[in-house]
C-alpha cells in the first residue's frame, strides 16, 4: 500500500513539473493583440486625444464578455457582478448634458452596451416561459415594451426611441434572473455596496469638479446649486438615494446587517439626500419604510390613512396660513414655488395638450426629449425633456393604449401590497409611485435602475395572504401559494 502510495506521489509531482502549454498560442495571441493595438494607438493620439485610451477599452470590453459568457451560463458571482456593473452605470452620468441632448456618445453607447448584455444573460438564464405565464405583470410588461418599440416607427427620434424601448425588452428577462439566481440578501447586499460607492464617488466629484458634480435647479426666486454628484442632476441623486436607503432598510429589517453597519451606511445615504435636497426623495423613502411597517397590519395600515385624511381637514378648518406653509417648504422661500411644484403644474400643463392631439399611441415613447425642449414658452425660459410625472410621461410616449398595461402592473402590486405584504416588493413598489407623483425616473424615457426594480418587484411570486403563516424571506425562488406554487426557498445566500 505504501509502494502505491509513493508511485501516486511521483506520478503528480512529475505532472506539477511538466508544463502545460496548451494555452500558450492563446495567451501570446492576446499579448499580441494588446501590443499592436497599444502600437497603433499611440501612433494615432495625436489626431484625437480619446485614441490612446483604446488599450484600456479593449481591456474593459474582454472583461465584460468574460462576465456576461460567465453570467449566461448561470455562475452567481458573474451575475452579481453583472448586477453591480449596471446599478452603478445605469444611474450615473460622467458628462453633463443639457436638456434634449439625445445624441449618441461614449456614454450612451457604452450604457447600450451593458443593457444589451443584461438582455443576453436575462434570456440565457431565465426561467422557462411557463414561468412568466403565471405572472400576470410580465404579460402586461411584454405588452408595454412591445408598444413602445413599435411607437419609435414614428416618434421624433426613432433610433433614440427605439434604443430606450429595447432596453425593456431586456431588463424584463434579467429580473427573472436576477429572482431565479440570486438570495435576497445577495440582490440587497449588490446594490447597497454599489450604491455606498457611487455616492462616495460622488462626494468627492461634488468637491473636486463642482461642474460636473452640482446640479443647477431652477425656482422663482432664480437658480439654486444643489449636489448631484455624477448622477446627472440633483433629483438623480436623491432618487438614487432613496434607493440605498430602502435596500439598508431592508437588510436591516430582515437581520442581514446588523445596527453597527446599518447606521454608518444609513448615514451616508442621509447626508447625500440632504445635501441633493431633492425633497420628492425624501418623501418616497418615508413613506415607503413607513409603508412597509404599517403594511404589516391592516388595522395600522387604515388607522394611518385616517390619520393622514384627519390631519389635512384640520388644516383647511382651522385656516392655517398656506402661504406661511408654503414658504416654509419652498427652497426659495417663495410660496408659490411649493403651490405650482416648482414650475411643474405649467409642464403638466403642456404635457395635457400634447397628449390630446395624439391620445390613443402618444407620440413615439421618451418624445418628451425632442417635444419639451423645442417648446419656448415656459416661464422664464425653463428648458425640460421630461414630463415630471410618469404618468402624463407615459401617456405622452404610448399613449392611453401603451399606457393601459402600467395601470395594470400598478393595481395588481398594491393589490398584493393590501394582502399579501412582502417587504422587498412593497418598499421599491412605494418608491416607485411616490417618485412617479413629480419625476419621470422609471418609465417612459432612458431606463434606470428604479425600471429593473421596478421589473423585479412586479414579476415575484405571490406571497402568502395575512391569514397564512409568513414564510422565510427569501428571494430566490420565494415559495407562493399551493395554486401558485414555486420551487423550493433555498437557504440565505453567502452575503446574507
């Protein structure tokens, strides 16, 4: 036996010291490539600046097949990388642009890019289409984004159009993966730690290149410089804020963070929202954590209404002085700033007519950036290429026919949130609506992160009724009722 033994011992140490050359043309052909394409960006720099960057591109685009080939085959690490990649590119804008400036660049190209990649892992890894069948919000979603691409046949800017209602197409199959692959505590734990860095990054754009990392707001009283650090605009920001702090919430309601961790990454995501001071912001993130604790109970959930209704009687019986209020929540101290939204009731405005001169297809989905910009009659010359409403956004993109499918997708989830509450659903749900009540961040124009939480939110199993025993909360593959049965939960993933 310890002859064998021996022999076995010789046979693998003369494999560990024969080399294995098998990957050896791969590698010298990767080498080559990277020296000639070096070779030649150097020789053409100084024709354009951009060029001598070609190396790290080439270096970043083999990257990013590696992990989309890793992704699509089902590798969880891959997927969460994925994940990260588009959480934090998705959401951010490393150049400034002015209102309807849809034209192609580095940035838009490389978003597509990435977009695209989610498409061909979402389909790779996907459940099998008998899955998507008991979901009824997929169906409406299908629907949606099937109108919206053909809406871009005549809509002002139909690459543009066609572009953004693609990328549905794409995220759709994605949240289905992300369901299927992925523990809650992995989904959570990805965009907190994502997030955590983009608006640390953030901060110090914010400090080092206030150009890019301030973002000018317009009031009655004239401009006002708010952080938007790199996510393009101040109301960016605070949404993304609102964001991380609903996924801290979630982890720490849930037992996956604990008070030590919370409270610092809680902190950071505070500080940024004040400092955006985008109040639409502010308001989703409370009432959705308010939302979900109250959710938990009908009787709490009715009480809050009701206390909710009794306090806005109070103050028109007793006459408090609005314009008092008014000037108490405006930035600029002028109370017609809070009265008028800032300027949105006269967009809402527009947006109605525009919306009734094409009321059944709308004008060819995210339209809003060629329509808006090109109309020069807003009070002192206010330029926009949004709706700020996702609603009139919608309606302005596919009209009362596109549009149909949303109204759906929103009664089944508050349907579900009345019945069978479930945190991570309910809480992103929440966000979503509030944020749609003066912003256009996840439908209808250039997709976000909110539109993939959106998705995911929408296409999760059914939770079980308040009359049932609350299962454990996972996320991948969240076991529903009998009729609807999924497979089994499987155990917390590792980042739990």
């Amino acid at each position: 036996m310890t002859t064998m033994d021996s022999r076995a011992r010789t046979d693998i140490s003369k494999r560990l010291m024969q080399p294995d050359l098998g990957h050896l043309p791969i590698v010298a052909i990767v080498i080559l490539a990277f020296a000639i394409i070096s070779a030649i960006a150097v020789r053409m720099s100084g024709q354009a600046g951009w060029i001598i960057y070609t190396p790290l591109i080439a270096i970043g685009a083999a990257i990013a097949v590696w992990i989309i080939v890793r992704a699509a085959s089902g590798s969880t690490s891959a997927i969460i990388i994925y994940l990260a990649l588009v959480v934090f590119i998705s959401d951010a804008q490393f150049r400034a642009r002015g209102a309807g400036e849809i034209g192609s660049d580095w940035q838009s190209v490389l978003k597509f890019a990435l977009w695209t990649g989610v498409g061909i892992i979402g389909l790779a890894t996907a459940p099998p289409i008998r899955v998507w069948l008991r979901r009824p919000a997929s169906l409406c979603w299908l629907a949606y984004a099937v109108i919206a691409m053909t809406s871009s046949l005549y809509a002002p800017a139909p690459v543009y159009s066609f572009g953004c209602a693609f990328t549905l197409l794409c995220f759709l199959p994605f949240a289905f993966t992300l369901i299927d692959k992925l523990s809650e505590g992995q989904f959570l734990w990805t965009i907190t730690g994502t997030f955590a860095v983009f608006l640390s990054i953030g901060w110090v754009v914010f400090y080092e290149d206030p150009k890019l990392g301030t973002s000018e707001f317009w009031t009655y009283s004239g401009l006002e410089l708010r952080m938007c650090g790199i996510a393009g605009q101040a109301n960016n920001l605070g949404a993304i804020c609102a964001k991380y702090l609903g996924a801290v919430f979630l982890l720490w309601i849930s037992g996956r963070c604990r008070l030590r961790y919370a409270v610092p990454l809680a902190a950071l995501g505070i500080a940024t929202l004040a400092a955006s001071d985008a109040r639409t912001g502010m308001i989703a993130v409370v009432v959705a954590i308010a939302g979900v604790l109250l959710a938990r109970s009908m009787k709490a959930l009715v009480g809050a209404t009701l206390v909710a209704i009794t306090g806005a009687l109070a103050t028109l019986v007793f006459s408090f002085r609005l314009d008092a209020l008014g000037s108490h929540f405006s930035r600029s101290g002028d109370p017609t700033e809070v009265f008028t939204l800032t300027g949105r009731i006269e967009i809402w405005q527009f947006i109605w007519e525009k919306i009734t001169e094409r009321p059944f297809f709308g004008w060819g989905y995210s339209a809003s950036k060629v329509l808006l910009p090109e109309h020069l009659g807003f009070q002192d010359g206010l330029k926009v290429d949004t709706a700020h409403n996702m609603l009139l956004q919608s309606l302005l993109s596919v009209g009362f026919v596109g549009t149909a499918p949303v109204v759906a997708v929103a009664l089944y989830l508050l349907f579900n949130m009345l019945y069978r509450p479930y945190p991570l659903r309910d809480l992103f749900f929440l966000i979503v609506m509030i944020s749609a009540i003066s912003d256009t961040s996840a439908l209808g124009t250039t997709p976000t992160v909110l539109t993939l939480l959106l998705f995911v939110a929408s296409v999760l199993p059914q939770a079980p009724t308040r009359r049932q025993p609350m299962l454990s909360a996972g996320f991948a593959r969240m076991q529903a009722l009998p009729s609807t049965r999924a497979t089994a939960m499987p155990s917390a993933g590792a980042l739990s």
